[in-house]
C-alpha cells in the first residue's frame, strides 16, 4: 500500500516510501520554501521483471536441457503464474520456443546470435589502448599487444617507456623467431598438439645467445612452464641485456598476445610482481569472472 507524509524541517521536504511488497521508493526533495505534499514513487516491479528474465537464462544456460514451467518454477522459487509471463514474453520475441508439446521449452539461436554481434564489435582495442596505457605508466616499460593468426602474430599497438634505453618495435610488425621471444611462445602455447608439434617440426633454431633455446625439447619445456604459470618468459635468449614476458587473453576465438619488453637490469628483482601486472591485465581484458 502506498502511504504518502508530509513533513516541514527548514528547507527540506522528504517523502516518505512504500510498504512491502515493493520497497523501493524515489525520496523527493524539495529546498529552498514549503512544500504542501510528496509522493514516493516505486521502481520494484520493473526491475523484478528484469532480474527474472536473466534468471531464466541463466538457468537454462546452467541446466543444459529444456525445461518445463514447473521445472522452472520450482528451480527458481517463483510462482508458476510469474514465470508464465515471463516465458510467454521471451517466447514472442523469439528467444524461447517450446520443444514439442509437454516437451518443455528452450532457448532458440536468438540469443545467441545477439550476443556473438554484440561480441564481434566490441571495441577490444579501445579497451585494450586504456589498460595498456595504464600498465606502462605504471611499471614505465614497453607494453606491446599483438594479435594471432595461425603462426602469425601482428604489433597492434605499441607503448614505449619514458626510458632513454628502452624496447622499440613498430605497430604492424610481426613477432618473429617463435623459439627465442616471450610472444613467440606464448604463440605457440596456444595451438593444439597436431599444430604445435608441426610448428615446432618448422622452426630453424637459431641461437641468437648463449640462452637460447636450440631444440625442440627445450623449447618444449619452456613452453610448458610458461603454460603452468600463465606467462612466458625471454631472458635474453634474442637479444643480449633485454628481457620479455608476454601472457596472450582469448576474446571473440581470436587470440592476442600482450608484451612487456625492457632491459634486463632494470626487471632485476621485479620480475614476479610484473609477471602478476601482465597477468592481471589480459584477465581484465579477456573479462574472466572473478577477475
């Protein structure tokens, strides 16, 4: 029921709220004179209709199978007559349809064809302009990303230190010597077995330093601890005095690869807490829960 005070104090007029069921109410303010009345106005119901819906779809994404309106009333603890209304909205908009008769009912290809437009405009590099930017300013060294095509990984973007003696490399570049770069494993850790065994069958191991990796075994093993410590790592194995670390995130099936590139000295007892910044930033980017 929806009770309606009124109340003078100095310069301020508050309205009162609304009983249960629906308690949230908008206060009205008034300053500045009196006010003779106010009335609270209610949002509950709007919003209740909106949480159910992502209910529903939630629960069959975790149920997995179609489900009947007694399955969902009773999965979800609202009343049968709720989720009528609900399930007959989605249904007319085409975003459920009834398998067959007493069949029960299930998400149609709707919903999943918003979401994959929606996904493959998301302006990823926008994003990823901001929290690599951030990143450099933070640690104050080369902050590259990449993208992944095959055996192929492409410069999109490139930040460089404010440093005199820094890592440079030009956007539109590829990631070159896949067996002596922190990109060109975590490159490679993304393939398959068939496809990283036939990349590896490919590559000329050229030692470019005393750290290089100069056989498949070892580049193997490298690879591997970098795969179980979600960051890979090039301690002067292409070049003498620089060191890389890069960690690659998954958004939309296309693999990117983000890079932190600086002389060795200056990651000396710091390596670990930048491996952790790299980490937590392709989180961010691929939006992993938890995260």
């Amino acid at each position: 029921m929806l009770r309606i005070y009124s109340e003078r104090h100095s310069d301020v007029f508050l309205a009162a709220i609304l009983d249960p069921p629906f308690p949230v109410a908008r206060r009205l303010l008034y300053r500045g004179g009196e006010a003779s009345f106010a009335m609270a106005i209610q949002f509950g119901p709007m919003s209740k209709i909106v949480e159910r819906t992502l209910d529903f779809l939630e629960l069959f994404a975790a149920q997995k199978r179609p489900l009947s309106l007694s399955d969902i009333s009773r999965l979800l603890s609202i009343p049968v007559s709720s989720c009528h209304d609900v399930l007959q909205a989605l249904q007319e908009r085409g975003f459920i349809y009834e398998v067959s008769p007493r069949g029960g009912y299930y998400p149609t290809l709707r919903m999943y064809e918003a979401g994959k437009v929606i996904a493959e405009n998301d302006p990823v590099l926008l994003r990823a302009d901001y929290q690599l930017r951030e990143l450099r300013d933070e640690l104050d060294e080369s902050v590259l990303l990449a993208k992944v095509s095959g055996l192929r990984g492409t410069y999109l973007l490139s930040f460089e230190t404010s440093h005199p003696l820094r890592f440079q490399l030009k956007v539109g570049n590829n990631v070159t010597s896949l067996h002596a770069t922190s990109a060109g494993k975590a490159l490679l850790a993304t393939l398959d077995e068939a496809a990283l065994e036939a990349a590896l069958d490919g590559i000329e191991f050229t030692a470019f330093t005393p750290r290089t990796a100069t056989t498949k075994a070892a580049l193997r093993a490298e690879i591997e601890a970098g795969r179980a410590r979600g960051w890979y790592l090039n301690a002067e194995e292409s070049m003498d005095g620089l060191t890389t670390l890069s960690a690659p995130f998954l958004w939309h099936q296309s693999v990117y690869i983000v890079t932190i590139a600086a002389p060795s000295p200056r990651l000396e007892g710091r390596l670990e807490r930048t491996a952790r910044k790299l980490v937590e930033v392709c989180a961010r980017l691929e939006m992993r829960a938890g995260r």
